[in-house]
C-alpha cells in the first residue's frame, strides 16, 4: 500500500490524501485451473517418453518429423514439425507421447494431484500459417489414445479451439488446440498425433509444441482466449455510452439498436448488440468509454458470435475501430485475429482480438462496408487480456532480448529483467562429435546461475591473455563465482554442456516470429543500447581476440578461427555470422602456433589443436615451432622436442 499526501496549501484548511493497494499478479498454474500440461522437468525423473516407431503398435510413426524431443521439454515454445517438402501418406502416426511407467494419464498423472473424475479433453497445441486453413485441411488431422499397445474406443469428439493469432513474417498465424472429447473413465496411457489423409508435400507446416489433458468442464486459459481477461463494464472498469458521438441507423426487423447498447458494457457475454453489417450501414458508428486509460500492451478483445476460422480479413473489411485518448485520435485498426472456441463447428463465440500499438481510453467502432458474410453481427462486449504466452496460458508482459546469429544487433531498446533468446550454432568436435570450444562475445552480463541456465552444468568458459613465443594463451574463467562471470562485450571462448531448444516460437507486439535452429534461454538479462559499436577487441602480446555482432562480418586471412573444436589458421577470407571472435597476430610472424588454456596444450588436454584450413586430412610433414620442415617423417628419428605433424602437436620425450 502506498499513500500520496497533499499538504496544506492554497487556502485548505488540512491534508488531503489517498491510499492505493497494489496487489502482486497471480501465477497461472495451469494444473489448478483444470490442465495438466505433459512435459518432464528437469532434475526429475522423466514422467513422460515419445511413442515408438509403432504408436502403440497399431499405427506407425512417421520417421520425417524433427525436432520430436522439444514436445517433452518446459520450454513451451519449442516444437516439432514435418520436414518440408516431405508428403505423408494417409493413417501416419506424426508425433505421440506415453507414460514412462504405463500408468493412466487420467489417474493421477504419473503422481501429479490431480486426477480426471470426470469427461476429459486430451490434445496437442500446435500452430500453423492461416493462408488455406480452413475445416477441410484441419480434419486431415486427429488424435487416437491407447493403453497397453491396444487403441483405446469410444464416443470421441474432435475440436480445434484457436487459442492466440499473430504473425509469421508476413504471414498471418494461428495457434490452436486439437483434442478429442474423452469419456469419463477412460483408461489410456498414450496419446498420438495422427494424420487421416495424405499431407502433401506443399500443404502449410504443422508445427507441434506440447501434448495436454484437460477437464472437459473446467474454464481455463488454454481453451477460452478470454480466460482471466478483464470484461469492459460499467461494474468492473467503469465503462459507459459515448451518446455524443454515436450514431445508429434503423434497419428493417433489427430496429435502431439505442435499446441494446447497454448490453456492450454490461457484464455479460450473453447479451448483445445487433450489428447488421449485410447492409449499408453508412455514418453508424458506436462510441464507448471504457472507463479507464488501456496500456498498449494489452489486447483488445470483441466478442461476438461463433465466426469463421479465417474471417479476420473479411471482418476487417467490413469493422474499422478507432481508439481515442483525451478526445484526440490515436490510430484506426482493422487487423482483426478471430478465434474461438470449436472453429469447425457452430457452437461457441469468437473472440475478434486486435493489437493497439497507442494507450486509449475509448473506442469508436465503424461499419466501412456492407459485407453479406457478416449479416447481423452479434457483439457481446469488450475484454482486455495481457499480452498471451505461446503456451495458451495468460501471464504479464514478458521483455524479451532476442538475440540472432543470423541479424545484425539492432536491439535500442533497454531491457531489465528480461528473458534472453540466444540463436547460436555452436559446432560439434570433429573427433568424437561431443560439444567442443567454440568462441562467443555478447552484449549482456550474465551471472554463474544464468550461464548455467542457459548452456548447461559445468559449462565451461574461458578468456584470451596473450600471444608468448609460439602459444596462444587462453586461461579459465570461475563459472562459480559470485556476480558476473561472463561480461558484455569481452570475446571468449565457450564449451557449453546443454542441448539447445531445437527452435523457439515468440511473439511481440503481435507478431510472431520464430527462431531456427539452436536456442539458449536465460532470464533476468539487463541489457542497454549496445548497437553503437558491434565489435569489440581484447589484445595481447601482438595478438587481437575480435569479437562481432554484425552478422556478415568478413575475417581476413591469416586469422585464426574456431570450428569442430580446432583452431584453424585461414588462408582466405571468411564471412562469419554475429556473435563470433577470430584472433590475429598484429604482424604475421609465419611462425607456428599452438593453443595453450592454463598452461596445458603439450600434450592435447585442451582438446584444441591448432591446423591449417584445408588441410586437416593431409600429410604435411613434420614440422619444427619455427616452422622448417624436418627431413623425415618419421618421428622416432628426430631428437627430443616438439614438433607439428599433421597440423598436430607432437611431443617427442
């Protein structure tokens, strides 16, 4: 509680003051609200396991599905997907998930509190591009649930229920929960994504992010966009008629609707506003104070009668809505999103949802176009919803620093708190394909907890002293020290433990984007406006380590530059992506060089060889460190030393 005092001033005779509670946002934790979300967490023992080839032994899982894992994992944002330009043949299992141990998803959920008593909805949440998604292309899709190997029958209901829309670069999207409707007392311990026709090669991409099972009965986020949103009404924000500036036209067996104007701002959704926009409605417009000032990052939600999956367009069309602030105009929108609950169906609303960019305190709503489509349009009222988490489920507004290997930084924009998405690609050795050194240069800090978040336990990173006599000199850095161990804009070097998410869907300021490729995920990253200057240089003994964040950045020959968990000294130019370090000696010696991390290197602990670009598989001769080659290449006939055999080095004792 916090309290504002005005003093005595102006003639008052006393204080006056107001006191304000502020209350903290309640978590959505989605198995109170009726949905148990099937994902392992880590540190504990795997709840769940992917089908085998068989799903169940009665349908076969199609074997070109990538990226299947991500659907087990917490980060709700990664997905599994068809590899593209791949055609399925019809009765093809695409992706499905089991109990570890055989148990029943209804009875308790692998020992989880919650337990289905009643009528259940199992399904997946998955995402597609709207373009030609219609009822046809949608029931190419279903879901069949087995126990013990055996299909599991009974009267089973499909639905596809849009929970959130937005864009994939141009492209309008969807994203939306296919289930079928289970009996109560059903017993099933998998659940399969499966196709009942051919998918052909170049139908838009199916992208699968997690499995679920649900009360049927329960009202919660995942099924209903407007689930915990705020209803504009005159008892909960205050709301009322703008008379001044409506203005209704009487049409034949609606009537002038003044008399159903109130039914905006009541609060219910079951009562309405007859808008016919199948006739010319020209110089109508409906004005209504919604009783408090809107924040641009919340949504703004029409509900209205049951519409047709992909009648965004045609809505906007038809309804052209004007946000006001102070009496001044803000912008006019007519992108509208429509979900709904059962878009193939007729039963349920739809939820028109539009994105303002500018605060507001009304909003003026006008037919530009008499569409037949839209023929006595029911609006029930207004909702304000928080931005939407990909997972379906309602949250604050989370900052994201997106940064991608394949962009330039261009993020200006100051962040605290907020949740990193780092697309890197870091490469496998080539010697036994584990996770090798790879360099890295970022434009945050990030604490030990935060490094380990994002790369894995006993991720391991390291910084460039100096180039001494023939040895590039990297030393340790203690991941386990207290505050910051890795700083912005210092290039290092990196040997990160953890598998990367596979790719990562996000959304803001409604439109979504996704991340291909390796994804690394930490939170609570400040950054500040890093873009002044995209490369930074540490420097020592006539050597620069260079680090970039520009994603076409060219490295001259002669560099020195990490791959497969080697060194390779270049001998042409290379273009680099962002987020990369190179070293260059300040003036070529044409000596030898060898890779030293505290101190090691003799004898290949580091793992890092240092060898000439295109020459790995190569027999080059034997070497000494000032680079002359010796007359044999037979090692036990040189004396004691260190040599260089094939691009190696060899220590001869």
């Amino acid at each position: 509680m916090f309290k504002a005092t005005v003093l005595k001033d102006e003639g008052r005779s006393e204080k006056c003051y107001e006191e304000t509670t502020l209350n903290y946002a309640p978590t959505y934790v989605a198995e109170e609200h009726g949905v148990n979300i099937l994902v392992n967490k880590e540190g504990e023992k795997p709840k769940y396991m992917l089908s085998d080839k068989f799903g169940g032994g009665l349908i076969q899982i199609f074997d070109r599905m990538m990226n299947c894992s991500a659907i087990l994992t917490t980060s709700l944002n990664d997905f599994a997907y068809r590899e593209p330009g791949v055609e399925v043949a019809a009765n093809k299992g695409l992706v499905g998930i089991k109990t570890a141990d055989g148990s029943n998803f209804a009875d308790g959920l692998n020992g989880n509190a919650r337990a289905f008593n009643g009528k259940m909805k199992v399904g997946f949440v998955v995402s597609a591009k709207a373009t030609g998604l219609d009822a046809g292309v949608l029931k190419l899709y279903n879901i069949k649930l087995y126990n013990k190997g055996k299909e599991v029958t009974g009267d089973v209901t499909t639905h596809w229920d849009a929970i959130s829309a937005g864009l994939i670069g141009k492209e309008e999207t969807r994203k939306m929960c296919l289930n079928v409707e289970v009996p109560a007392g059903s017993v099933f311990d998998e659940i399969v994504l499966y196709n009942t026709d051919v998918l052909s090669a170049d139908l838009s991409q199916l992208n699968v992010y997690y499995a679920y099972v649900a009360d049927a009965d329960a009202d919660n986020a995942t099924i209903n966009p407007v689930y915990g949103a705020q209803v504009v009404s005159t008892n909960n924000t205050n709301a009322s008629i703008d008379f001044a500036n409506t203005q209704m036209v009487q049409v034949a067996n609606i009537g002038n609707g003044y008399n159903e104007l109130s039914n905006l701002i009541d609060d219910s959704m079951d009562t309405y506003l007859t808008l016919p926009l199948g006739v010319d409605l020209g110089g109508s417009t409906i004005s209504v104070n919604m009783g408090k000032v809107v924040d641009k990052g919340q949504q703004l939600v029409m509900v209205t009668q049951n519409l047709a999956l992909g009648l965004g367009a045609s809505l906007g069309e038809g309804l052209k809505l004007t946000t006001y602030l102070d009496d001044e105009k803000q912008e006019e929108l007519t992108s509208w999103k429509v979900l709904g609950a059962d878009v193939i169906g007729s039963k349920g609303d739809s939820y028109a949802v539009l994105n303002p960019t500018k605060s507001f305190d009304q909003v003026r709503i006008t037919p530009v176009k008499a569409l037949s489509a839209l023929e006595n349009l029911q609006i029930k009222g207004f909702a304000l919803r928080t931005d939407m988490n990909d997972d379906g489920t309602l949250n604050g507004y989370d900052d994201l620093l997106v940064l991608d290997e394949d962009n330039t930084l261009a993020v200006t924009k100051s962040y605290t708190g907020a949740k990193m998405l780092l697309h890197r690609t870091f490469t496998k050795s080539a010697d036994n394909n584990k996770k090798g050194w790879n360099s890295i240069i970022l434009p945050v800090d990030m604490t030990a907890a935060q490094v380990v978040e994002a790369f894995g336990e006993n991720t391991q990173l390291a910084e460039f002293r100096a180039l001494e006599d023939n040895w590039i000199k990297f030393s340790t850095v203690n991941v386990a020290a207290d505050g910051v161990v890795l700083h912005k804009n210092i290039p290092y070097i990196i040997y990160p433990t953890k598998e990367p998410l596979g790719n990562y869907s996000y959304t803001i300021d409604g439109v979504t984007k996704i991340l291909d490729g390796h994804v690394y995920v930490a939170n609570g990253i400040n950054y500040d406006d890093q873009t002044s200057n995209l490369t930074h240089t540490v420097n020592g003994g006539g050597m620069t380590y260079t680090g970039s964040y520009d994603s076409k950045t060219v490295v001259s020959a002669d560099s020195y530059m990490f791959s497969k968990g080697n060194l390779v000294h270049t001998n042409k130019e290379h273009t680099v992506k962002a987020y990369r370090c190179w070293l260059k000696e300040d003036a070529s010696s044409g000596r030898m060089l060898m890779f030293s991390l505290d101190g090691n290197g003799l004898d290949g602990t580091t793992g890092i060889h240092v060898i000439e670009e295109n020459k790995q598989n190569t027999n080059t001769g034997i070497y000494n460190l000032g680079g002359v080659r010796m007359n044999t290449n037979n090692v036990d006939k040189l004396p004691k030393g260190v040599y260089v055999v094939n691009n190696k080095v060899v220590v001869k004792k």
